[in-house]
C-alpha cells in the first residue's frame, strides 16, 4: 500500500461553456435535461492540496482564494468534504490546506465554480488513490471525479474531461448517464479548434444565482416543453458536430442560449440577467455574419456576458471585428479570447 503522512497534490482545470445548457435539476444534483458543453483552455483554476494525517477529525484546516483567506468559499468547501465523506471514507482522518488560484478573474462573470470544483474533485481523487493505494484506471479515475465534482456544481462535472462533453443520460451516446458527464468523441475537424472570445460586459454579481435559477425551474410553466426540446437540441447538435455542419452548429447554440433567457424571464418571479449592451452585441454579431457569410454565432451562460463562438479560420476577421465594433460595449473594453482545450492537468 503506498501511503505517506504528507504530501502536496496539484491539479489544473479549466472551466467550460455549455452549448446545450443544463438548467433545473432533480433531486441530488440530476439534471432535468442533458447538456454539452465544450472545455475551454485559456480560463482554468490551478488548485493546491496539502495533505497530512490528522489524529481528529479535522477535514479542511485551511482555504486559500488566490492566496488569501476566503471565510465565504471556505465554508461552501467545508460543507461539500463533510457531504461527501461517506464516499470518501478513505479521507477521513486526512487533514487538508486548500490553495484555489484562478487564472481569469474572479469578477470576470466566468463561470468558475466549474474549474474550481472540477480541480478539487481531481486532486480529491489523487488523494484518495494515494492512500488507498488503489491505482484506478484512467477512465475509471476520470468518471469518479465527474461524479464527486458534479456533487458540488453540476457543470463542474463536465470540467474533468477536455473537448466537448456531454453529461445527462442519451440513449444515443453511450456510457452517457446522469451522474457523470463522458467524453464525444468522433467530432468533426471543421470544430476540433473552435474559438470562444468572451465579451465581458458586466463583471458585477448576479442578481439571481445559478441555485436559486435552477430552483425557479421546478415551478416554470415550460419546464416539461424546454427539457424535450433540450434534448431534440441536442441530438441535432451531435449531428452537427459529427458532420461539420456549421450552420446548423451555430443555429441550434444561440436558440439554446435563448432559451435559457427565456426560461428565466418565464419564471416567477421572472428576472433578466441580460443586459441592453448584450442584446447590442448579439445584433451586431448577427449582421456580422449576414453581411461577411462567415459561421459565427454567439451564446450565453447564467449572465450578461456575450461568448462570441467561431471556427479557428474566422479568427482574424472576427478579431477585427471585435477591436472595431464590439469593445465599446464592453466593461473597459474587456475581453478574454479562449478556445477549445484538452481539459485538466495534473501539475504534482
Ligand atoms: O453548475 P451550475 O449549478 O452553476 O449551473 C450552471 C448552469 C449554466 O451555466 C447556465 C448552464 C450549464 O450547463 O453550464
């Protein structure tokens, strides 16, 4: 059995942008629908755990958020260990320091709990194999932590694999399930290298969180019609992405980040997260492409910011596009230019 008193565990984890959006849940984090999104690679959280064998019950002695204590993240993390010691077991008399640093800023509007919660279902299984001494396989390692992450946030789950990834059960796709998200493979090379440059128009909190979002879901009036068609989105997707078509790629994400929107204005209460600056650029995108033939599109996550989605040859026109019409709508002019990523990396 390998084991050792202590030790340092290092994991990098990129967040992700869902195109088929996971919104409303069931009961113990299921989704109401399945969702894909694909990993990015610019926007990660490089997470630190230190690890020693305590003689209490201690679990988390110590959260860092960029390298300064954060009582707020630090309770959330606390809570999630204490969930998910039953599944766990292994971890019990483990003592743990936790440095979370992410490489995009915090008030950036980018979805960080994903990369987070990704990175630290990762290093929680490294861990687990540590003292254990169980070396699972790579496929079975990966899923487990998808399980362990989506019990902190469901789109974390996705975080742990690189290209796109679908979570939610699909007869279609096999291995898919509801409580871990698997790997598509199979993609077509026109989106092997596909762009997402975030317009960040607002990097202030939201009004209403992602939680109490999915919570409103469970009263919508259209919950039943959207997770159908949710599903027939997604199967059209999958087609598109195996047989390069781009159009229709770009067709189905901005009705799915449409829908999103609409979902939230239909709830009760209903709320907007979208701002007049997102509703600018998403008609300035639109004629962009009218007028230039290119397949660019756009979509939203839960907040204002536009991600502004293209192919790798599009890259040098929709850049000048952005420089010339777009950043005038943005926060200081604020842009994060991602891509597509082969997902988390271990660093020690
Ligand atoms: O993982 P959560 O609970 O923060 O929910 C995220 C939901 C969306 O970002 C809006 C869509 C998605 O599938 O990522």
């Amino acid at each position: 059995m390998t084991t050792a008193n202590s030790g340092v565990i290092e994991w990098e984890c990129p967040s992700n942008i869902a195109l088929i959006k996971y919104w409303g849940k069931k009961e113990g984090q299921i989704p109401m629908n399945p969702s894909l999104s694909f990993t990015l690679s610019e926007s990660v959280t490089n997470l630190t755990m230190e690890y020693s064998y305590g003689r209490n019950q201690t679990f988390l002695t110590e959260f860092l958020f960029d390298g300064k204590p954060n009582p707020v993240f630090g309770r959330k993390i606390a809570d999630y260990l204490l969930a998910i010691t039953p599944i766990l077991p292994a971890l019990r008399h483990i003592n743990l320091k936790i440095n979370s640093v992410n490489t995009f800023p915090h008030s950036s509007g980018i979805a960080s709990s994903a990369s987070s919660f990704g990175a630290l279902a990762l290093a929680l299984c490294s861990l687990e194999n540590m003292v254990t001494g169980t070396e699972f396989n790579e496929v079975l390692f990966y899923k487990r932590a998808s399980y362990l992450a989506r019990l902190a946030s469901g789109s974390a789950c996705r975080s742990v694999f690189g290209g796109f990834v679908i979570w939610g059960l699909m007869d279609e796709v096999p291995g898919s399930g509801d409580e871990a998200a698997v790997p598509l493979t199979d993609i077509h090379r026109e989106f092997r290298d596909i762009r997402d440059s975030i317009l960040i128009v607002s990097s202030g909190t939201k009004a209403i969180s992602s939680s109490k979002g999915h919570e409103l879901m469970n009263r919508n009036p259209f919950a039943s019609t959207r997770a159908f068609q949710a599903v027939n989105n997604l199967k059209r997707l999958i087609t598109s992405l195996t047989n390069g078509e781009l159009n229709d790629f770009i067709e189905i994400i901005e009705t799915e980040a449409l829908t999103l929107h609409a979902m939230m204005m239909t709830s009760s209460p209903g709320y907007f997260l979208i701002i007049p600056q997102t509703l600018e650029i998403i008609g300035k995108i639109r004629k962009f492409r009218a007028d230039t033939g290119l397949p660019v599109g756009f979509t939203l996550d839960a907040g204002p910011n536009v991600h502004f989605i293209y192919p790798h040859p599009a890259e040098m026109d929709v850049r000048r596009f952005i420089e010339k019409d777009l950043t005038e709508y943005c926060e200081n002019s604020r842009v994060i230019h991602d891509k597509i990523g082969r997902g988390p990396e271990r660093k020690r």
